[in-house]
C-alpha cells in the first residue's frame, strides 16, 4: 500500500540497485560478504537475504550458492504493463491475495481429500507443461484453477465470492510473474510444495507454503511488499508434518472452478 513506511529491506533493495546503477558495483562482479554489506547497510543477514531475493527476482543480480552474490545487470528486467492500474494496484493485489489465501489455505489442509489432491496433481502437471511450452495464458488460467480449488475446500463462501468476483485481476497476477522465462517453472516447484503441505493435512505449512509462493511470484513480477512480522509468511517450502487448528466444514470432492 502506498501509505506503508519503507522497510529495512526495501531500503536495502533502493541502495543496492542504486549503487548497481551507479556503477559502484558493475556488472559481473562480487558484491561485498553478506555479513560486510549487512553492516554497512545496518540490517539483519534475514532481511538483507530478502532483499537479495527481490533483487534476484528482478534480474539485477544472480545468486550463486557457496560462491556469493553477482551483479547481472544494471537495470531490471523489463516488466509487463499491469493493466488494472485504474482500478487497483499491482502490490494491493498480492496483498490481499497473501491476507485471504493464506488463511483459506490452513482451513483447506483440514478438509482436503484423497479425490481433492488427484485433481490437484494433475493440475500441477499440466501447469509444468504449458510453463515448457510457453504458454502462459493457459498456464494462467490453470493456476487461477489451482488457487480457486484451495478456496473451495476452506468452504468460505464470502471469501471465495472476492476471489471470483476478481477473477481478471487475480489472474493477471498470476500471469506476469511467467514473463521472466528462466524463472517461470518456480511456479511449478511452488504449486509442488503447497500440495506436498496438503497431502500432509499441515494446515501451518500449508499457509506458509502459499503465503511463501504469493510474496515470491510478487518478486518475479517486480512487487516487493512488507510483510507482517509475525505472519507466519517466512518462504519455506519444505513440507515435514505438522499440527492443525480448528476443523473447518468438509467439502468432499470440489466442483469445478471453471
């Protein structure tokens, strides 16, 4: 929201490209030790990874595990236009997609079934094959589906009545972020690690998986929002069991979000 105070990590996100831009650190070289650069820019190793992240998502830099973090060019990867800017905000709507999905989300893992998780599967696969193909419309079109069965198991009728009511929106979110082609399949290897959490009826890795998926597909399209501490948002993808909340109604086998 336009209105939310800077962060830490987005202040280290603007003094970073800046200096790239600026030729302080050209492209091709070695930015300074992640402990060096946290120091200077006097923020945490946590948030200053978050930074190098979107920074990464933005195609500013690439991250090489055990060997640092390199400079890949001077100016972001060019974006797709939002084409909802008279309406609603590109960052306003993976907000509200990361307050209600994640939450419908933890309601889902407690009502999924054996029929639910087969549909999901095989909405993942077909997702790889358009992500392949280049087909990002149909691949769009497959992740608003994969989305609006998880809404549909929570069995929240209002929320899922926003999310539909918004369909053009939401998937036009979901469309940008495959635009930077070397990145798209993470998509894939998100949806992957939702429907492991499902599999697992971990309503807390579940949230925390699509709540992870929603910040980083944001990155991929350019977005960097402050998240709220304490959100449970922290993107980890790995699925072990975990606990659950309160049972929510079950829905059985999920109608189809066409």
């Amino acid at each position: 929201m336009n209105s939310i105070p800077q962060t830490v990590t987005e202040a280290a996100i603007s003094t970073i490209r800046e200096r790239i831009q600026q030729g302080i650190y050209p492209v091709g070289s070695l930015l300074p030790a992640q402990r060096q650069l946290s120091e200077e820019l006097e923020i945490s190793r946590a948030s200053l990874r978050e930074a190098l992240s979107t920074l990464e998502a933005l195609g500013l830099v690439t991250i090489r595990a055990g060997k640092g973090v390199y400079v890949s060019r001077a100016r972001a990867a060019r974006t797709q236009r939002w084409r909802f800017a008279d309406q609603v905000s590109l960052p306003d709507t993976y907000q509200m997609r990361f307050a209600l999905e994640g939450f419908v989300a933890r309601l889902a893992a407690l009502a999924v079934g054996d029929e639910d998780l087969a549909v999901l599967d095989q909405n993942v696969e077909a997702l790889r094959v358009a992500l392949v193909e280049g087909d990002f419309e149909a691949a769009a079109a497959l992740d608003f589906e994969f989305h609006m069965r998880i809404v549909a198991l929570a069995g929240n009728s209002a929320i899922e009545s926003i999310l539909r009511n918004s369909a053009e929106i939401m998937q036009e979110s979901q469309r940008l972020p495959f635009y930077q082609r070397e990145l798209a399949l993470s998509t894939h290897r998100e949806h992957t690690a939702i429907v492991e959490a499902l599999r697992r009826r971990d309503a807390n890795r579940t949230g925390r998986a699509i709540e992870a998926h929603i910040v980083a597909a944001a990155q991929r399209a350019g977005v960097h929002f402050p998240v709220p501490t304490g959100a449970g948002a922290a993107p980890v993808l790995e699925t072990p069991g975990g606990a659950a909340a309160k049972e929510p109604r079950r829905t059985g086998k999920v109608a189809s979000s066409r």
